[in-house]
C-alpha cells in the first residue's frame, strides 16, 4: 500500500503543478510572449526531449510538476532590460492587461482542472451527503453513515478513526440515521463504544470511549457524522454540478482562509490544521484506500486550495507578480533598479514560503506521527 500511496501523491501533485505551468505556457504561446523552455518536472535537467520553434521541452529529475521560462520574465535574477527592451515577444513589453492573463492563467487552470475532475466525478457516482433537497435527476447509491470530520485529542481521532470511514455498528447496534447515532453515543456517556467502521476494503472494531463531558460543539465521540451516498447524474447535468461544487468549494475554503488569517492576527495563532507536504501524503494514504472518486474529490480540493493560495498577493506566488504588475502599471514603466528590488522582494518571499513549509511540516510529522510509522511498518 505504501508504494502505491507514494505513486498516487506524486501523480497527483505531479498533475496540480503541471496544469498550473500549462495554464502560463498557454497563455504566454497564445499572447505572443517567447517560451524559452517548458519543464516536465523540477531541475536539474534529465534530458532534452526537443526543441519545437522557439520553445525547448525538457525532462527533469525530480518527478513532479513543471515549470515555463519565458523571455524577460524570472524570479530570481533581474532581467537585463538592455538586452530585451526591442524583442516584441519579451514578456515585459507585453501590455500589462496581457501580463495580466499570461499571471492569472495558473490559476484559472487549476480551477478548470477542479470542474473538470468534479464533473467527471459526478458523471460516475461522487460521494456527497445527500437528503431530500435532491435534484429530480439525480441517482443516489452507496448509501451509508460517513464520518465527515474527527475532532483534534477527541475519542474518535485516538481510536484511529479518520474522515471517510463508514459507520456500521456501535456495539451491536446498527444506526441507521445521524440522529441514531447521536441518541445512542449521549445515552453512552462515559462507557466504551465498540466501533465497527468499514474503510475502503477494510472493517475493523475501534474501542471507543465516549466522553461524559464534551467541549462545546463536540458530541461525546468527537465526530460529525453524516448520510452520504454516491451521487451521479446525467452527463450534461453532471457538468454544471462539478462548476457549481467547485463555486462552493471555492467561498468555503476563502472563507476557512479568512478565519485562519483572523485567529493569527487576533490570537496570535491558528486555529485548526494546516497541512504541509507530510500531512497531505498521509491523507493521500486515508483517500487511495477509499477509492478512485474519494482521489478525483480530493484532487480537486487540492486544486482549488493551490489556486487561492497561488492568487494571494505574496511575493513569489502568482498574486504577488500581479501586484507589482499593478504597482507598474501605477507608477510607470520600471526600471532596471526597481527590476531589481522586485527580484529581492520575491527572493525573500520564497524564503518565507520554505520556511512556513519547514515549519508545517514539522508540526505534521508531531501530529500525524502514530500514523505515519503505521503507514511505513
């Protein structure tokens, strides 16, 4: 299983990062803008696959993503201006409203790869809670008792039990409905709960004890449970239900950032879980054993994430070329100092980034480290 979950987060990972690049390639391509060179994965330099007019495409060693190198563009040496200031296709002579898209086009791809992948996924049968709001067309099957979510230090989470699995007793009781597990785990109080959870092809019994006394919002098992089931419509419908979701998906997750963002400027820290590198392969792990939909779900979640934080204005990201474009566009045309100063500005930026990375993934392998000896024994 470990090496197909390592295969899994490279593809997936390898997928969110190229369709990004490919967004910017074919922007740039589109717009007249020179593409030195288009990357599949991350330097050093594998081999020279081939050279197709101006554009060399290239094979790297570290098998993940890629990258477009266009001419007058580069974040971490200033361009000279001198040389590029008559070539048309330098990206700095382009006219901001066309810099602007060739920076914007990452993104809006990994939007697109998200309702394309949501659609898809409807097409076949996505998981979703369902209820009797249900479109008319609809086709729901699979139907089960999902734990959505297991609250941090709760019974449930030191149980083992992870979002995805699929409650089917509670000692020998059969819950049918939330309500049925919510009554039965507050007249429990204080006793152990035999669990029996399915997850992808695995059931297995977690002894759970249920608290007398929760936090506020937790019930005794520390879970949200919900009635999911498997969700499929028509093709023609199926796409306006992955362009709707990923809509959703997109002002919840805007919305979870801006509370994140609240906490640490209030608070001085985050509330919540923010996962790195580390965490999202052992999530990989948790998703892959569910299923081929619960990986397409997931990969579009990825995809949106990586867009939002990809349109922040930080230095080095996409949102942060786009405010020095908008500063440019402000002040006047830059020059070769002000170049210069940017290049130092996204230098720093990207020595942020790593070390905010460092730093989650440290707390990642802390919290998630039972899970990951477990996944490597």
């Amino acid at each position: 299983m470990i090496i197909v979950t390592i295969i899994v987060f490279v593809i997936i990972l390898g997928i969110l990062i190229f369709v990004h690049e490919l967004g910017h390639f074919l922007a740039a391509k589109g717009l007249g803008v020179r593409v030195e060179e288009f990357g599949f994965g991350f330097p050093p330099r594998l081999v020279r696959l081939f050279k197709k007019g101006d554009t060399e495409y290239t094979l790297n060693w570290i098998p993940v993503g890629g990258f477009v190198k266009m001419t007058g563009q580069s974040d971490f040496e200033a361009v000279d201006q001198e040389e590029i200031k008559d070539d048309p296709k330098s990206f700095l002579n382009k006219k901001p409203w066309k810099r602007l898209i060739i920076l914007s086009a990452g993104v809006a791809m990994n939007f697109a790869l998200a309702a394309v992948l949501l659609s898809v996924g409807f097409m076949i049968g996505l998981p979703a809670a369902v209820g009797d709001d249900m479109p008319a067309n609809a086709e729901v099957f699979d139907q089960r008792l999902q734990i959505l979510l297991t609250s941090a230090g709760s019974p449930a989470e030191e149980a083992g039990l992870n979002s995805g699995d699929t409650i089917l007793a509670l000692n020998d009781y059969v819950p049918q409905t939330v309500d049925d597990v919510v009554t039965y785990a507050n007249e429990h109080k204080g006793q152990e709960i035999e669990m029996t959870v399915e997850r992808g092809d695995e059931v297995f019994t977690a002894p759970v004890e249920a608290r007398a006394e929760s936090p506020p919002g937790e019930g005794p098992l520390g879970i949200s449970v919900a009635e999911t089931g498997r969700v499929a419509f028509p093709w023609y419908e199926a796409i306006w239900q992955g362009i709707k979701a990923t809509g959703q998906l997109t002002v919840e997750i805007i919305v979870a950032f801006g509370r994140l963002i609240a906490s640490l400027i209030t608070a001085g820290q985050v509330t919540g879980e923010v996962a790195g590198p580390v965490g999202i392969a052992v999530l990989t792990g948790q998703v892959t054993k569910l299923g081929f939909v619960y990986i397409l779900q997931f990969t579009a979640l990825l995809s949106i994430n990586l867009a939002i934080i990809n349109i922040l204005p930080f230095p080095a990201l996409d949102g942060g070329h786009i405010l020095f474009l908008l500063v440019e566009k402000i002040r006047g045309k830059k020059t070769e100092k002000d170049a210069r100063i940017e290049n130092i500005i996204h230098l720093i930026g990207f020595a942020l980034i790593f070390a905010l990375l460092a730093a989650v993934t440290y707390k990642d392998v802390a919290r998630s480290w039972d899970k990951i000896v477990g996944f490597f024994s």
